[in-house]
C-alpha cells in the first residue's frame, strides 16, 4: 500500500486482473452523506468486492502507517459498502423468498431507494450489477470455510472478494458473523426490506461483521479514484 505524492490516495491495492486505488483519509458520515462527499470529489463509490481488496491488503501489512488505520476503523467503527440489500418474502412471484443485491443503489434523502419490480427485470435482463440469492444460505456465526462457500457472500463480493474477507476472518480470534435475515415476513413490508451493506469488527469481540441488515448513522469510507492507471488496470 503506497501513498502518492499530492491529493493523497492508497495506490497499487491488488484488485482481481488490475489495481485499485483509494483517496485516503476515507470519509465519515451516514450513509447517504458519505456517498454525497464521494460523488463531489469526483471518485467512484467502493463496491464489496473493492473493500473486499483493500481491506485484505491492510492485513498484509497491519502495523503499517496507513494499513492500521484502516484497520482500527474495523474495530472502532465501519466500513460502508455499496451494495444495497432488498429482501423479499415468500410469494407467487417468479423472484421471491431471499436477497436481491444491487452495486451502488439509488440513494434518496440519504437512504437506499431499491425498486423491487425494476430489479426482477435487471435480473431477468442478466445485468452484471444485480444479484439474487434464495433463502436458505448460513447466516449467523460460521467457519471461515463456510463462509468463503457461502452463496450470499459470493453474490456479495464475488469469488475473490468472498476468499479475501474469510481470509481476513481468519485474523481474528472467533469465527465470523453473518448478519442478515432467515426470512422477512410479507405483513411486514410487501415489497421486500432494504438495509445497507456494513464491514467491521463485531462490537469489538475479535470477530468479523459482514453485515447485510445495516441501519447505522455513521460509517466510513474510502472514495475510489476514477482516474488513475491503478483504477483503469480493474
């Protein structure tokens, strides 16, 4: 992890076929406020599977100058991803009973703004940036193993990413959370129940949060520059 001279960014962080890189310090605020502040400077909104890299990476190195910082955010607060959770209940419905997951939802007055009906049609059109996972994968605590098998983390952070998070699990002393939903129940919110996508260190108890029921006010996250040869080679 480097820093380059001028605006300052985390270059070179090894991202599937290419590189990625940061603006760095990351910003802070909810959920819509920090996706604000990402937008006007210009800089791309870090998907899952970008967070998935860079969080690795710091674990890398971990007593480095920036990678430790990056990591006490884990600990002491969150990290935000752009992946927006919409989960459906059971119903006649060709997609029903489980997680639509969305790369960089709208956002409306500062929360997440996911439409069911034209995401069963991205879906059914095969777009890239919309996924759906049926109830009935492992949520709670699991082994890494488990978790990096998962088939919502795989929808979540693709292949790689799922790899890098359990690995970064596996620093911990106590095996990974998965905070999500067995089922949502139709009486509660016909259209489904959208909640954000969250990284951090479980209130603290050396254990791994990837969170997918998200509703917190304040949350970090670094901002990915749209226009260096490092974001160009991903």
């Amino acid at each position: 992890m480097k820093s380059k001279i001028g605006k300052p960014y985390l270059t070179e962080i090894p991202h599937e076929e290419g590189t990625r890189s940061f603006q760095y310090p990351a910003f802070r605020g909810g959920y819509g406020k920090v996706a604000e502040q990402i937008d006007k400077d210009g800089l791309q909104r870090p998907t899952s599977p970008e967070t998935a890299s860079l969080v690795y990476d710091a674990f890398q190195n971990p007593k480095g100058e920036y990678e430790s910082k990056i990591i006490k955010i884990l600990k002491d607060r969150w990290l935000w991803e752009f992946t927006g959770n919409l989960y459906l209940p059971k119903s006649n419905e060709e997609i029903n009973n489980g997680v639509i997951l969305e790369t960089n939802p709208k956002i409306t007055n500062g929360r997440l703004n996911m439409n069911r009906k034209s995401l069963i049609e991205r879906l059914q059109d095969n777009d890239s940036l919309v996924k759906f996972v049926p109830f009935g994968y492992k949520i709670g605590e699991q082994t890494n193993s488990e978790l990096r098998k998962n088939p919502y983390m795989i929808a979540r952070y693709g292949e790689e990413g799922a790899e890098k998070i359990a690995e970064v699990a596996g620093k911990y002393k106590k095996n990974p959370f998965l905070g999500n939903f067995e089922f949502v129940d139709e009486s509660f919110d016909r259209d489904g129940k959208t909640k954000m996508s969250i990284l951090n260190d479980h209130l603290g108890l050396s254990k791994l949060l990837i969170d997918g029921w998200g509703d917190i006010d304040d949350g970090y996250a670094f901002g990915v520059c749209k226009d260096t040869e490092e974001s160009k080679k991903g």
